[in-house]
C-alpha cells in the first residue's frame, strides 16, 4: 500500500499535487468543497515545517473553465488560513526561482499544470518521468505527496510521473477517499448493503452494476437510469419528450444490458413505485406508475412513495452507497427524492459513502450536515471507476513508488 502524512517526519520540501479544479462563472473561480478538504492536508504539512509547493489543474486546454490559478491561491488560503503564494510559471526560471526563496512552513502555489505540454498525453508513468517537466522540478524537492484522489484516474505527468522519481506519500483527501470507495470490495459488513443509484450518466451506473455482484443486496434506482429500467419493465417512460436529449441514446447504447440486469438481478433492484413532474400551475405533482402510465411530459424526481419505500430499506442496511441523484434536485420542488434518501440516511447509523459531484452537492444546497455520512466523496469519476473496481493510475503509482523505496532501489 501507499505510506501516508504519518511517515513523512517534518521539515522537507515538499511538492504535493491537490485536485483544485473548479467551476468556473464569467472567468470567476467558484469555491467548492474540495478547497476545504485539500486545506487539512495543506495545513498538516504547515504545521510540520515543511516547505510546502503546490500543483493543481483547471479545465482543459480549450474550455472557458482552463483558466490560470491565481484566484486558487487566495481561495486556499482562506482554507488553510496561512499565505499562499502565487507564481505564473511552472517549472521554468521564475517557479525554481520561487520556490528557492520559500521558508519552512510557506506555501507557494505554481501555474496550471496543464498550460504545460507535458502534463496531458495519457501516457505511461516511466514516460512521464522522463519528461522535461518531471526532470526539472523534482530535484528542487525531498517528496511527493498526492492528494488528488479525484484525478487519480488521469495518467498524467504531475500524477503519476514524480513518484517514480521522489518518494512518494499520500495526502489525507487521497487516503480518506481511498478507503472509503474501495470499501465495497474491501470490506465485510454485518448486515445488507444497498446503492441507491441515479443521475444523468445512465451509462456510468450501468457499467458500476455490471461490475458489482454479490456485494449488493439491494439497488435502488432514481433519476434516468431509473426510468431507462421502468422502461426495460415495460412501462411507457424513459424516452424523450420536449426536446431533451437524456433518454433515447442512453437506451440504444444499454438496452441489452439493462434487460441483462433485470433478468439476473430483478429481485436485487428495485424501481420507482411513483414519479413526479411539473403541473399547468407549475407546482410537483405525483402519478404511480401503472400499466397504463404514459410519458407526455419530463418526469423530474421519484414520488414519495417510492422515497418512503427506499428510506425502508435503507434503515435495514448497514452499508449505503450513493450514487447519482434521484431528481432534478436544483430545483426544490424535485428534490424530495434526493434529499429524502439522504435524510434517512444520515439519521440511520449506516455506513455511507455519499459520491458523484452532483449528489455531494445536494448536501450542500440543502444544509445537510456532512458529518452525518462516514465519507462524502469530491471525486467523480474516480469514484465511479473505484465503484467498478478499477484501479487509479494515480493511486497505483503511489503504491508502486512505495514498493521500490522498500525494495531498496533508492538507496
Ligand atoms: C475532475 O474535476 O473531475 C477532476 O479534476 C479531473 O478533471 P478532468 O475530468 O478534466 O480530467
Ligand atoms: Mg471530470
């Protein structure tokens, strides 16, 4: 396994690379969660003397979010509550330069790391660390730390190319994340374990299924992917109507394995009983959903039925993983499913992993309290890829980076 904080003793130069990625509005930089959370692992290595030189991205070349990370500074900085500098540069004169002159316990921010060429191709970690990039910087440093578990599925230069040429650590978001998502493959529970599944990516909750077997006693399914199945069950709901583009392509590309599933594993899944949608006064209205049920009009969260039915079997779960949102939650009126399911959830002693950008925002927009779930996870798709059981390159590199140290090739 990786070693973490715990092993890395105090003052050393570090370089750790946090996922800072943002929305961003009109060119302004939108604070998230993931601030917070990389701010602990920040003030950590503060605390411990280290001279502490910060990597992070922003969007991608050619998207209006691929911005320079100069409000990223301030905004960790409210977080870690110490400076954070700034340098427009990220591994040439200027950033050496910069990160020369940091004392014990600065912290200095560097560039976008995808403004360098380097840092992109998908590209195996011994190639990455031969690059101009990793060859430059890293022997300015004592140490890598990662904690950009969200960005772990990237095999890219400032994730996986420096571990191979510094001893590597994981932060505490990495640590944290990683043992909370792979605890369905790793980890035994004394009861059922339920996923309640939803979202717009019908695709991504099909293949976590698909990969998941017998670890799963229940799913409960909410948002497209769960009237993709009502449909699969014959019902006539989960195509477009009004213009959307939601249902119809993500039906041809899963029909076959969505009536797979159902076949194999209709007594495990479980779908709406009810569905919501907008009336000609523009308020929530319900209908079950029956023989006769006909889709003429968006359905916009599950009813609250189905929301009692699914707070059920969650209160005999001792495991609970989340995944996608059961509505349109944005909107308050479509949020019961979502913030229905999550409230029972944090009201039960379950085990819980809450992930999925969206759904982890939902807690936020309805003042949920995030210390009523065991883990609320910031990544996306690294959190489906650990559901499905993959490995992170990201990760793998730090295991790796780790098992050369042991195996005495550094020294
Ligand atoms: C994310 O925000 O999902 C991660 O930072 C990865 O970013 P990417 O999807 O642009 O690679
Ligand atoms: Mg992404």
């Amino acid at each position: 396994m990786f070693k973490t904080l715990d092993e890395l003793g105090s003052g050393n130069r570090v370089l750790v690379r946090l996922d800072l990625n943002s929305p961003v509005e009109d060119g302004i930089v939108k604070d998230n969660r993931r601030f917070a959370r990389h701010a602990r692992t920040v003030r950590e290595l503060v605390e411990d003397g280290h001279r502490v030189v910060v990597m992070a991205h922003q969007g991608r070349p050619g998207r209006d979010s691929f911005v320079s990370l100069d409000q990223h500074a301030d905004l960790l900085a409210e977080y870690v509550e110490t400076p954070v500098g700034f340098v427009d540069d990220i591994h040439g004169d200027v950033a050496i330069d910069a990160i020369r002159s940091l004392d014990a316990g600065e912290v200095l921010l560097l560039e976008n790391v995808r403004m360098c060429d380097d840092e992109l191709p998908e590209k195996p970690a011994a190639e990455h660390a031969d690059s101009e990039f990793v060859q430059s910087l890293a022997p300015e440093f004592d140490c890598y730390v990662n904690d950009a578990y969200s960005a772990a599925h990237r095999s890219h230069a400032s994730l996986v190319g420096f571990p191979l040429v510094l001893p590597a650590y994981a932060g505490r978001v990495m640590e944290a994340e990683y043992e909370a998502n792979t605890s369905i493959a790793s980890r035994e529970f004394d009861g059922q374990v339920t996923m309640v599944l939803g979202g717009a990516k019908a695709t991504d909750v099909i293949d976590v299924m698909s990969a998941l077997d017998e670890a799963i006693d229940h799913y409960l399914l909410g948002g497209i992917v769960g009237e993709l199945f009502l449909r699969a069950a014959g019902y006539d709901v989960g195509y477009d109507v009004g213009g959307t583009e939601l249902y119809d392509h993500q039906w041809e590309d899963n029909e076959d394995r969505i009536r797979e599933l159902l076949a194999e594993r209709g007594d495990r899944i479980t779908l709406p009983v009810d569905l919501a949608y907008e009336n000609d006064d523009d308020e929530r209205a319900e209908m079950p959903v029956t023989d006769d049920i006909e889709k003429d009009f968006p359905l916009l969260d599950v009813g609250s039925t189905t929301v009692e039915r699914y707070g059920d079997v969650i209160e005999d779960s001792a495991a609970v993983f989340v995944k996608g949102a059961l509505g349109v939650f944005e909107d308050e009126r479509f949020s019961t499913g979502t913030v229905g399911v999550l409230e029972t959830i944090a009201t039960t002693d379950c085990f819980s992993v809450i992930g999925g950008g969206d759904t982890s925002r939902a807690i936020e927009l309805y003042g949920l309290d995030e210390e009523y779930f065991s883990h609320v996870s910031i990544a996306g798709g690294a959190y489906v890829r650990a559901l499905t059981g993959q490995s992170l390159p990201g990760v793998d590199a730090l295991t790796r980076s780790c098992e050369r140290v042991e195996s005495g090739v550094d020294q």
